[in-house]
C-alpha cells in the first residue's frame, strides 16, 4: 500500500483533493520522507480551494497572478494552475481544524480470494499418524504405501496412500514448506486420481500460492467429476479472478452460489461485478511478467512506459529480495474516481496492492519519477506476500517496500528522533496488521518507524539477512520468535535497538 503525501496532521483534508498527476508533481517539495504529515503540525489558517474536478483542496492562498494560485503550508510553498480552479472559500482560523468529509471517510479491507476451509488432518488421527513420527515424516512408511499400490492397487490401497500423503502435504503446509506440500499431493494423485479430498486439497494450495494456472489445469476437469461441489466452482472463480478473467470468475462463482450458499462469495461476486462494470472495457498489455490493464481514454500513451519500467523493477527486486514469481502480475491503472470506488481505501491512500496492482493515474500522460516509485513500492509488496506466503507483519513490508522505492528517514530524522524519544510512536507489535484502521495521526508515524526499522536491520545486518527473515516467515509467522530465534532479540529489545539507531543518526 502507498499513501499519499501527508502534509498536515490530517492528510486525508487535502492531498487526496488534487489530482493525481498534479499530486506527484508536489511530492518533490517534500525531500527524504513522503508521510510527514503526523511529525509536524498542521497550518493554523486555511482556505478551502474547489476544483472542477469536484474535489478541494485545504491551505493558505498567499498570492496569486493570472496563471496559477500559490498556496502555503507550513511545509513550504506550492502553486497549481488556476485553470483547474473553480471557486476559493476563505476560512476562519476556528475552521481550520473542523473535519473533512474524506477524513471520517469509512473503509472496507482489500479482498481475499473466497477459498473453502484447507485440509486438515483430525487431531486424533493426527496423535496416532503413521506418517509423522517425531515431528517428521516418515518417508520409509510413504514408500511402504507406494509399493502397496503398486502390487495391490485396491481402492483400500489407494486410499490409505492418499491419506498418508495428504497427511505429509498438511504437516509440511504448517511447516512454511508449501512446495513440498504441492509435492506430496502431485505425488498421490496419480495413485488416487478419483479422491475427491486430494484434489480439493492441491487446488487450494495452488490457489493460495499464486500458481493460478496450475490450479485451473487441475480444477476444470475436476468440476466435470463432482458437478455437486461448491468447492471447485470457488477455486475456479478465485483463480480466473486473480488471472483478470472477470466473466469466468463472475460465472463460476455464481455455480459455487447455485449449490451452496456463502455470505463472503456473495461479497466477492458483488465486488467483482462491480470491477468488471468499471473496468471491463480498459486495454491490455502483456509482458514476460505482467499483465496491465488501463483505460485507453486516460492512459493510452502511458501502458506501454508502464511496462517497460515494471520489468526493470522486477529485474532489480529479482535480485535484491532472490525471489523469483511464477505467475504474472496484474497491475491495473485507473481513473482517480475509478480506483477509490473499487480500491474501497482511505483518501490518504495512494495506491492498493491486494494481490493485483491498483493505482490511479489520472492528470497523467507518460511516465514521471513519482510514479515509477509508486510502482516499485507496491511491486515489492508482491514480491514480499509471495515470498512470505502473506504471513509478513505489514511494518516489516511497508519498510521494505519504502526501502525499495528509494525513501529514507533523513529528510525528517530529528522528528522522528524526537517522536521515538517521548514515546509517541506506536509499537510494532501494534503494527503487524494492516495500516488501514489506524488513527489519521497515527498513519504517517507507522509508515516512518516501519522504514526506520528496516534501515535498521539493513545497516546493522544486511540486505541478505532481511532477504532470509523474508523467507523464515511462512515457517516462523510469529514476529517476536523469528527475531529471538534469528537475531537474539525480544521484540521490546528490538523496538529499543530502533530507537537508538534513529536517536543516534538524527538525536541533538
């Protein structure tokens, strides 16, 4: 997730109400950091300026000429083109402060793929399993079922090896390993390509681990053989979803429907009817590593800059994060009142990766700085949730994400100091889940102590080691144990070691 420059205590008032291309062209006036906006206090006086575009913008108007308004914040000076004004309300000091209608604006979480609950292994069975022995797996027993069929392939023999193994994929899931779990399960099939509970099984695992492609080739067959299962129909969907093939999700979550209802696929199907209203009609573009759509009113010029800069990151993030994606990543560029209507964000957020790409674009003709670092910032966010199988507390990706745009603490690290010293900042054990539902003061904060965590971990242990935290993750979800077990630190030790690297680099 990107935000948006937050140049007052409440970014949402303001920064949200420029359009987009102009917005990134202000960015600059900000140096080092993007989110300033909890460190320093908002203007004590204000004007309200309305744009054609129905949106507003809140600051002082201290001149003006013929051509543009010039507008002040206690950041500094900027102008905009009178061209796209409408009409200036002049505020009193007491109006300042009052709230925005985008400040108390009310958001909805990104959408997770509908899936059916994962395989699971009864804890009974499990106590008394012939395949897991002393928190391993018994490969000798696996063996012992694979000559079985081979000498006896009885439905009794097929079953049994297909329980073994799926038992096998279940540990080895829960143990952060799902390639070998895909392993066993690809393993068993073609002993037991009748069990319904097998394929159910590897369709969700390949679903979960972006291998959208492997699961459609396992799946369409599959919803021939079990016509009466909701399950297949909702995998089915969730992969053409992911894949941007809006009618087959739309039809296959309808068949899932059909057969049993779900309140959260019927939230999915709602959401993706109204994606596909918006955007159904946007062009494409195809490359090695992804897939852009756009709309050709807007950005025609700009798909192409697009994604030839995307490949370039993936290459660099390739290297950096050694991490390579298998499927190909959808980026979707939208018109500003496009993206807030279907991202369901908060005003200060600027772009939204929520497994796709999303950001808006409009005012925008070809490619700028800006949004080449918007870019960056959330195709390392789909680096990191493939790497880390989605178990990356959101502090650890948003720094790193920052990193990788290029953002650095210096441009405000005596605030920050200052911040980290009197214990305004909230603790990362706070900010492991999303940023979405923190305070308005609270979002610059958690977005500048996240990139100076990991300006931390990078200068005191390496990019290497935050490639390999990365990659403990899916086994080690738990934070505070992945940094005892790795670095020899508690989390509250952790947090101190922050707030003296900060103090040290930026403290008086």
């Amino acid at each position: 997730m990107m935000p948006h420059d937050m140049l007052s205590r409440h970014p949402a008032r303001w920064l949200l109400s420029v359009p987009l291309g102009k917005l990134w062209r202000l960015r600059r006036l900000c140096a080092g950091l993007t989110f300033v906006s909890a460190l320093v206090s908002s203007t004590a006086f204000a004007d309200v300026i309305y744009l054609k575009n129905g949106r507003k913008i809140v600051a002082e108007v201290s001149r003006e000429d013929a051509k543009q308004l010039f507008l002040v914040r206690e950041e500094g000076e900027f102008a905009i083109p009178r061209s796209l004004v409408d009409h200036i309300e002049k505020s009193s000091p007491a109006d300042a402060e009052a709230p925005s209608p985008a400040s108390s604006e009310e958001t909805t979480a990104p959408l997770d793929l509908p899936l059916p609950p994962p395989a699971a292994v009864e804890p009974q069975l499990e106590a008394s399993s012939s395949v897991i022995k002393d928190n391993a797996i018994d490969e000798a027993y696996l063996q012992h079922l694979d000559n079985e069929v081979l000498r006896n392939p009885s439905v009794e023999n097929r079953h049994r090896l297909a329980q073994g193994y799926q038992e096998a994929a279940i540990f080895l899931t829960r143990r952060g390993d799902p390639q070998g779990a895909i392993e066993n399960y690809r393993h068993a099939l073609p002993f037991a390509p009748d069990d319904f509970a097998l394929t159910l099984a590897l369709g969700y695992l390949l679903v979960k681990q972006n291998r959208y492609n492997e699961a459609l080739e396992l799946l369409l067959p599959a919803a021939t053989r079990y016509p009466e299962s909701p399950d297949i129909p909702m995998l089915l969907g969730s992969a053409y979803y992911a894949t941007e093939h809006m009618d087959r999700a739309i039809a296959e979550w309808n068949k899932a429907l059909a057969i049993q209802d779900n309140p959260r696929l019927r939230e999915a199907l709602a959401r993706a009817q109204q994606e596909h209203r918006l955007a159904g009609a946007y062009k494409e573009l195809r490359s090695q590593h992804f897939l852009l759509r756009y709309d050709g009113n807007e950005a025609t010029a700009l798909g192409a800059e697009v994604l030839k800069r995307l490949e370039l990151d993936f290459r660099d993030l390739q290297l950096d994060l050694d991490f390579f994606p298998r499927e190909p990543i959808v980026v979707l560029l939208y018109p500003d009142q496009a993206f807030h209507d279907i991202a369901r964000s908060p005003s200060w957020v600027g772009a939204v990766n929520d497994g796709k790409i999303r950001v808006p674009v409009s005012g925008l003709s070809s490619m700028t700085p800006d949004l080449a670092r918007v870019l960056r910032h959330e195709l390392a966010h789909s680096f990191v949730r493939q790497i880390s199988l989605g178990r990356c507390p959101t502090w650890f990706n948003e720094g790193l994400a920052q990193l990788e745009e290029g953002a650095t603490t210096a441009g405000l690290g005596a605030q920050l100091a200052r911040a980290f010293a009197s214990d305004h900042l909230p603790p990362f054990s706070a900010l492991e889940t999303s940023f979405l539902n923190l305070p308005h003061d609270q979002v610059g904060l958690a977005y500048a102590k996240s990139l100076a965590a990991l300006e931390y971990l990078r200068d005191s242990f390496g990019l290497a080691e935050i490639r390999r935290l990365l990659k403990l993750m899916p086994a080690t979800p738990d934070v505070n144990s992945l940094l005892q077990d790795e670095l020899r630190l508690t989390y509250a030790a952790f947090e101190q070691e922050v707030a003296n690297y900060v103090v040290k680099r930026y403290g008086s």
